[in-house]
C-alpha cells in the first residue's frame, strides 16, 4: 500500500487514543518499535518512518481488529472519530474499507509516493511567490473531503484554486503582465502556450479538467457525490503536479 503522509497521521492519531497495552502488541507482532508507544508524537514518528510492507500489515491489521480496539479506547467516541478520519483518508488514496479489510480502487505502482505528497514535495523545492498558499489550498481540500461532515464543494473547490494559483503564478514568472487578481485563469494558459510551456492538447487538457471539477458540474450518471469528488480532485492533483514538475525540471 502507498499512503499518503495524511493518512500515516491519521492512522498515528488513532493508535494514540487506543490503550496502551493494544498498541504495544500490535507494535511488537509487525517489528515496529514498542517502547515508543507511551507518546502520540513518538507513534507517529515511528509510522512515518516505518517501511511500506509493514506499515501495509500494521493497517490491515488495525482494520481487521477495529471492534476490539474499540472496546479497548475510551472514551469510544474518539475512536470513532479517528477511524472515520482514517476510513476518508484511505479513500482519497485510492483504498477502500469494506468488511474488515481493504480494497485498491486504483492501480498500484509500486515505490511511487502518492500524488498529493508528490505535488506538496514539489510545490516546496520550486520558486513560486505563492508556493504556501498553493499548498494550504490542497491540503484544505483533503481536509474538507475527510472530516467527519463532509464538504464536498469546499473540497473541489480548493483543488481547483491550487490548480487556478499555479497557473497563474507560473504564467506571472514567465513574464504574463498582469495582475494576481482577478479571473486571469484563461489569460494566463493562453499565454503558457504562446510560451511553449505547454502544448496545445496541454491547455485543452487544463481547461477541461478545470471545467469538469467547477461548482454546479453534473455528477455522471452512477456515480455518488463522494466517488465524484475523489475523482475529480485526484484528477486535478495530478494535472497540478504534472504542471509544477515541468515547472521545476
């Protein structure tokens, strides 16, 4: 399994309201260190740091026994809490939790970091003026998609600024006079193809995604509102590292 480091916190923050004595073994069964859970920021380490097999195993396992764990946290309600967050942050990942056990929506390419962490991973080495706030918009949209009440709309909405500000703010650094106000979304692609930053069938592609995610777009026939949105904002992540990595090459 490939997750993002959301959801490796969000995994960290659910052992951490579990009693000690559970997560201690779990810990011990999968090779991962047990001495570090007496400290929610000591777990958390250790997950971020723990290799991909077996933080797979250690999810699987938490999945598998979640009824018990839950007996074993009180209050019960901060389990739940958790879990829900863990369940939506999985989901945005591309794993889906059904029946006690996991299910990949998406091809797994092995050794590859998930998208988002990608994109944040290169939103932070470029030169962007606006590189921060282009990262709170994405990281607000995965916020919006995981909390316990859902905000489907803020979440595509997010996503489609952070797509919208990097457009704009690379199109300002290759010379585009304007403002950074203002609906300069078509000017400023226009102009990365005058550039020959991107090709014709690269702009229709931006376009087109950026309609497809905008507010009052028609969810397709069989899909929920929930599988919409995933798709939509993973879709519109991927077009914005693929943009900020050409950026930066």
């Amino acid at each position: 399994m490939q997750i993002s480091r959301r959801t490796k916190i969000s995994l960290s923050q659910l052992l951490s309201a579990v009693d000690r004595p559970s997560i201690h073994m779990l810990f011990d069964k999968f090779d991962l260190n047990p001495e570090v859970t007496s400290s929610p920021i000591l777990i958390n380490n250790e997950i971020k740091n723990t290799e991909e097999s077996k933080l797979s195993n250690v999810m699987l396992e938490v999945v598998a026994t979640q009824k018990t764990l839950r007996n074993n946290t009180s209050p019960k309600y901060k389990f739940d809490e958790y879990f829900l967050e863990l369940q939506q942050s999985l989901l945005l990942d591309g794993y889906l939790i059904n029946n006690n056990t996991i299910r990949s929506l998406d091809p797994s390419f092995e050794g590859r970091e998930p998208v988002e962490d990608a994109l944040i991973t290169e939103l932070e080495q470029s030169v962007l003026g606006q590189k921060s706030a282009i990262i709170l918009s994405v990281k607000a949209s995965a916020e919006d998609f995981i909390k316990s009440t859902p905000d489907y709309n803020g979440s595509l909405t997010n996503i489609r600024i952070a797509l919208e500000t990097l457009v704009r703010e690379i199109a300002y650094d290759k010379g585009f006079t304007t403002n950074r106000t203002g609906n300069t979304w078509g000017p400023s692609l226009t102009y990365l193809r005058g550039d020959n930053f991107i090709t014709d069938k690269d702009e229709k592609a931006l376009a087109s995604i950026f309609t497809f995610i905008s507010d009052g777009a028609h969810i397709p026939l069989g899909f929920s509102e929930e599988e919409f949105v995933r798709l939509g904002r993973n879709i519109c992540a991927s077009m914005c590292y693929f943009v900020i990595k050409q950026f930066n090459a």
